[in-house]
C-alpha cells in the first residue's frame, strides 16, 4: 500500500520485527540502558540497548548556564526549537530539566517553553530509533493472557474491599490465546497460597500481554492490597520484580477517568474496560460497559452462561464453590473473546505508533499523531515549531430536522470528508515544511478505506473486527482535523483547521439541499453523515438515479457512499436515536437513550417502548406501562430491579466536609455511607432504593441501603417509582404520536423532481 518512503513515515525506520516489550534499566556506567524483549514463534530473547536521552532547544546559549549536556547539535531549518541536547543518563537530563524550568521559568508542559522533554524513556527510545511493537507478528502470535478474579464480601457490605480484613480473594481465573484456561480455588488453598500459586503460573506461561475487565480499578489494587497483607511477593515482571503502579489518566469523549496504571518489566497490561468506551465512542450502540452487557451484545455469552449478582458471590461461595467458579470461568472465557476482538486494532497501531502497547491503547488521537511527527522530523534531523497560541473558531456541522419516528430511513456517509478535503485542497500546517502530515493521512485513510470494503464483504466475527478496525482508524484520521486546531499539537495551524471547517460545512449543506431538492427529507446531519427519508417509491432504479444526481452535487474528490437502509428510526435528539433494521433489530445509539444512569427498570421499560414505536406498535405503549405499574405497585419485583448504585469517588468523611464547608448538595450514597457506621472508602459502590408513600421526597434523606431491605416487609416508595415510570412514558408517549415534530412516514414523502 505505501512506497519505501512512505512505509518509515508511518511504520517507523528501524526494520527489526518482533519487539513485543521495552523496559529502561541503569547500567553499570552509569549510563541508561533499553531492554527489549523479542519474540520470535514460541521464544522469547533478549537484547540491551544503549540509551542517550535527549530534549530539544530554542536557543544553544541555554547550554551554557543551564545544560550540561554531552552533546549538543544543530538541527536542519528554521524552526525554533532548532537543537537536539543529548545526554549520558535520565539523571543528568532531569538535572538540565530543572535548570531549564529556573532558567526560562517555563515549565516543560508550557507550549511556549523554549525547550521540549518528552519525559518518558521509553517513548524517547521509540521515537529516536523508529521502533514499533509487533512488527512481523499477527494478534494470535502475541502470547496473551486474561485474567479475573473473584472476591468475598463481609455480610453487611455488597461490595468486597481489600481494606478488609475479612474480605478477600476466593478464585482467580487465567486463560490464554491458546484456549488454555485455569481456575485457582479458594477452596483448595488459602488466600496467601492462591497469590504464591497466581505468580508461578503466569511465569509458566510467561504472556506477553496481560488482560483483563476493569483490572486496573478493581483486580490489581485487590490484588496488590492482598499480597501486601501476606507479605507475597508478586513477581510478575519478566525480571522478578513486582507492578510498578502510578497515578493514570484516560480521557475517552468529554469523560476523564483517573484510575491506578500498574506497569510491569516485560509485559504490558490491557483493560478492555477502556476499550469497549473507546469503541462505543465511534459506534455508540452498547448497553453499557460491564463485562456481561457487553458479552450479551456481541454475542459471546454462552447459552448454559451461569450468572451470578455481585451481592450474591459470598452466601454463594458458602453454599455452592463449584457454582461461583462456574460464574468466573464464563467471566474469563468472555474476558478472553472480548479482547480477541478488539485487541487487534490496537495491534495494528502499535506497528505504526513510538508507544509501548499500553500507551498505544490508552492514548488520545491527538497525542498519537504528534508522536508520529515528531518521530519522522527527529529522524531526518529537522528543527521543531512552536505551537501556535490557541484561539476559537467554527467547527464541523451538526444538525437535527426533526424529532420523532421515520420510517423508512436511508443513510449515507461522506467518506472520510476532512481528510478528503485536507488532501484534495492540500491543507497541511504551515509548519510541517517536510510534508509529513499529509503522508501519514493519505495512507492512513487508505487503510481505513480498505478495511471498510473489506468489512461489508466478511461475515461473523471477521466483520465485527473489520468494522471496529475501521471505524478506529476513522476517528484517527478525522482527528487529523482536529489535530489542527488542538492547542497542545505541536504543528497546530488554527487557520488551516478553520479553512477545512468551513469547506466541510459547505459541503454538508450543499448535500442536504440535494437531497431535499430530490425528494428527499433529511433526519439528522452529524459531521459527515446523514439519515434521511428516501423520495416516495424511490426502489430499483429510481433510487439509483437518485443516488447518482445526489453524488454528482459533491466536489471531485469528495465521495458519497450509501451505506445503510433501516424499516424505522427514533430520533430523540442530536447524536440520539434507535433505528429498526430489516431483520427486526433495534439498535439504540446515543448516551440519552442507552440512560446509563436510570434505574435497571427505566432502562428495561426504555428499551422495550423504543422497539415497540419503532415496529409501528406505539398503541402498545399504555399496555406496558401499565404493566410495568402493576408489578410495581403489587411489589412483585426483586427490589434490585428498583435499585440504584452509585460508586464513591471520595471517601465518605471528605464529602461530609465538603458538605459543612462548602455548602456541597447531599448525595444519596454518601449519606447512606455515613450513617452506616462502616468503613467505606472511595471506590466502593452503594446500592440504594427510596422509601415513604409521596412521589416527589428528597432522595437523601429518603434512602436507604440495598442490604438493609427486608422482603418480608417491603417499604419501597411506590408512588416515587410508579411516577418516575409515568413521566418516561408520558415523554414516549409524545414522540410516537408525533407531537412537537409530525411524525415523518413514506406518506409524506414527495415525489423525487427528476
């Protein structure tokens, strides 16, 4: 796909295959050394790099006073940062580091700082020898191993802390790429023994990667914590040395996530957690985040699956062992299945990115393509620009015609439309004097192109990758675009950003006029796609002629593709709304409607109500609502199904005094924590249920906890849940009768102007 050229702008230069870890280490001279651990078929060698960390310079007379570098030298051009000072070791440059912050009083983060730290080794080596991870291995030649385990809860409590003494690790499940699977039982040895006996068996395997569902928040601190208590040494690392754990920060959307990263000698550590938001971020069709959910939508719950509650794992590991490892087997065998699927897009960009695996999988879009700039500048000894201070500007064309049912829908999609338009109008920053930018992006969105043609010809599981592989380098290639205007790039040119903007919204409008001047009627426009209702009859080939007088509005060089045709769609509100496919599926995309933060019978009620509009059944709605009132009012649901669970982020004495010192509002689940009179921390979850006789009572002081229900004497608030339950039909109610927005049918359709 790439000429030579190309191929060490995007792959990097150096032609070594099978790098699958790198870890830093201090020589003996007191020099700094590369690890690097090699996989070749089913062995592991490994090799010694010799290291001279490096930073960039405005100005060599820095050196004098401020730098004590070994070698200090003159890059091509004339952009600022115009010198490379290297040195012997990490010390000595984090020593240059500090002199230069005193020095210029700029920190290494300021974008107008005269010099530039990359302040990690290891990223430092990538990008000075061209080296990427995997090169010459496929996804299943990467040794990798999943992980899970399974905890028991002190009665009381609904959800196990390692703080407690009584809590504790019971199973610990592990399985491989392989199909081998293993599941160390708490029945058989004690806790102390469980850890010792989970060390020797990752040795034996000795993966390359190590994965995991929300391992990072839950497993290992749960793990580390454990081992801490019985003075086990958890040797993991390659070399024997145990996880290394720093705070992390992973930002998916307008949502930042602070959580424990734990890195280890020689392997790397992957959350799917983080990659099924990463992938809802572009597909927006999940449930929900957690394991099962997301199991149960791609299919890879197994029929004879046994589940089992969080709250119901300790009584159960007291009465039936065999059953909770049961439930941990299924939860590993999903575990495993999850990341078959969407690893290996992250295996693909590692063979492109100067990141190590895990950076590959966490890092945002912007930070990956200025790494890649970077790399080919340092690699033809070319000097650096300084960002451009950040100003406002237009962005993309978003849009929503109408709210309510459609029905039958249509949508295309402009292919790629920035990248096209950086491209076809050659619009790159005015820094980039070597070109890069546009190379990385003509080759990139051909990857993507390819992988998307090749998707709608695949089938099973070959198409879910194909399709998480190309909508992955979409959002990639599309934040080219935002790169520019990303006030942190290093090559960001905010009128370049603006120039491509501004033709991208032109063209969008320009594609709704020609649909509607073509009989068509237009749903909703979001960044380069659109749903629409197709003219009345349009079938065979008078919806060919439309398809074609619509593509000929578009600029050359800009490509409309056709790509989806639904019975039905709900549009709710912008980014929001559920379609109907041909074979009967709904398909609910957006955050509103998903409603993560209802209650488990809202959501339930939601999605039921939606497919029942959307299947052109809407005079059911009363039907089910009032089915939905009579379960509760006759109290025959499990009070769970009524339940909400919150997750501290603070610990509960630090909201009380935010709460006295602040004038902080009252949150349910902290309140509850407090007068519980046990120890909660941050990170444990509370479930909670409302009680009383009036609908409308303040939560806070109207909750109560979970564990204290007693079904014997059921004290749900009915008249507070039934009306919740109303004011979500009556709200559903008005969408399926059109009210606000007519209802859009084939009806209303016009006849195509042809």
């Amino acid at each position: 796909m790439a000429d030579p050229i190309q191929s060490e702008v995007v792959f990097g230069s150096h032609p070594g295959s099978g790098l699958v870890a790198v870890s830093g280490v201090p020589a003996a001279d007191g020099g700094f050394d590369m690890r690097l651990f090699i996989r070749q078929g089913d062995r592991l060698r490994e090799e010694r790099a010799r290291f001279r960390p490096y930073l960039w310079l405005a100005d060599a007379a820095l050196a004098a006073g401020a730098v004590k570098a070994a070698n200090i030298r003159t890059l091509d051009g004339d952009a600022p940062l115009r010198h490379l000072a290297e040195f012997d070791d990490w010390r000595t440059l984090q020593r240059a580091v500090t002199a230069l912050r005193e020095a210029t009083d700029r920190t290494p983060t300021a974008p107008d700082a005269p010099y530039l730290l990359i302040n990690d080794p290891v990223q430092q080596f990538l990008l000075a020898t061209g080296r990427t991870f995997f090169k010459g291995l496929t996804p299943n030649d990467v040794r990798r191993m999943q992980m899970d385990i399974e905890t028991y809860t002190e009665p009381g409590y609904e959800f196990s802390n390692a703080g407690r003494e009584s809590d504790r690790i019971i199973a610990i499940g592990l399985a491989d790429n392989t199909g081998w699977e293993e599941i160390l039982s708490g029945a058989e040895m004690n806790e102390r023994t469980l850890l010792e006996r989970f060390v020797e068996v990752v040795h034996a395997r000795d993966p390359d990667v190590i994965e995991g569902h929300n391992i990072f928040s839950f497993d290992w601190p749960y793990l580390i914590e454990r081992a801490r208590r019985h003075s086990v040494k958890l040797a993991l690392g390659r070399d024997g040395s145990e996880p290394a754990v720093r705070p992390g920060r992973f930002v998916v959307g307008d949502r930042t996530l602070n959580y424990p990263r734990v890195d280890l000698v020689g392997r790397t550590v992957v959350d799917t957690y983080f990659l099924v938001q990463l992938y809802d971020l572009s597909d927006r069709s999940l449930p929900g985040f957690g394991l099962k959910e997301v199991a149960r939508h791609f299919g890879f719950a197994a029929d004879d699956r046994v589940y089992l509650d969080g709250s119901e794992i300790a009584e159960e590991w007291r009465r039936q062992p065999d059953r909770v490892l049961e439930y941990l087997r299924g939860d590993i065998r999903e575990t495993r299945a999850l990341a078959d699927l969407l690893t290996p897009v992250y295996h693909a960009q590692a063979q492109i990115l100067p990141f190590v695996y895990q950076d590959v999988c966490l890092r945002g879009n912007a930070t990956k393509i200025d790494a890649l700039m970077i790399r080919e500048y340092f690699r033809r000894s070319r000097a650096l620009p300084m960002p451009q201070t950040p100003r406002p500007f237009e962005g993309g064309y978003a849009d929503i015609f109408f709210t309510g049912v459609a029905r039958p829908v249509h949508h295309c999609d402009v292919r790629s439309l920035y990248p096209s338009i950086m491209l076809r109008d050659r619009i790159a920053p005015r820094s980039d004097d070597l070109g890069v930018f546009l190379t990385l992006l003509d080759y990139l969105r051909a990857f993507r192109l390819d992988a998307k043609r090749r998707a709608r010809a695949a089938s099973g599981a070959d198409a879910v990758y194909l399709g998480a592989l190309q909508s992955t380098f979409k959002i990639l290639i599309n934040s080219f675009y935002g790169y520019l205007g990303f006030g942190m790039a290093r090559f960001n040119d905010f009128d370049a950003a603006e120039r491509v903007a501004s033709r991208g919204r032109q063209i969008l409008r320009d594609l709704i006029e020609a649909i509607r001047r073509n009989g068509g009627e237009p749903i909703e426009i979001d960044t380069d796609g659109v749903y629409f209702i197709p003219p009345l009859n349009a079938d065979g080939p008078a919806l060919d002629y439309f398809r074609t007088v619509v593509s000929r509005s578009l600029p050359e060089g800009i490509e409309i593709e056709f790509d989806g045709q639904y019975e039905a769609m709900f549009s709710y509100k912008i980014k929001n709304y559920a379609l109907l496919t041909a074979d009967g599926e709904v398909l609910i995309k957006g955050a509103a409607l998903k409603s993560r933060g209802l209650e488990p019978y809202q959501r339930d009620f939601l999605r039921e109500a939606i497919a029942l509009i959307l299947r052109g059944e809407a005079e059911k709605l009363d039907g089910l609502a009032r089915e939905y009132r009579e379960k509760i009012e006759r109290r025959e649901w499990p009070i769970r199904r009524l339940a909400k669970t919150e997750r501290l982020t603070e610990d509960p004495e630090t909201y009380r005094r935010k709460v006295e010192n602040t004038g902080r509002g009252r949150n349910a689940a902290y309140e509850l924590a407090l007068q519980s009179g046990r120890t909660y921390r941050a990170g444990d979850a509370i479930s909670y249920y409302v009680i009383g006789d009036r609908k409308n009572v303040p939560i806070h002081t109207h909750a109560r906890l979970l564990s204290d229900w007693d079904p014997a004497h059921r004290d749900e608030n009915v008249a507070f849940y039934v009306a919740r339950l109303e004011a979500l039909a009556a709200r559903l109610r008005a969408y399926a009768r059109g009210e606000g927005d007519a209802e859009k049918e084939t009806g209303d359709q016009k006849e195509m102007e042809l």
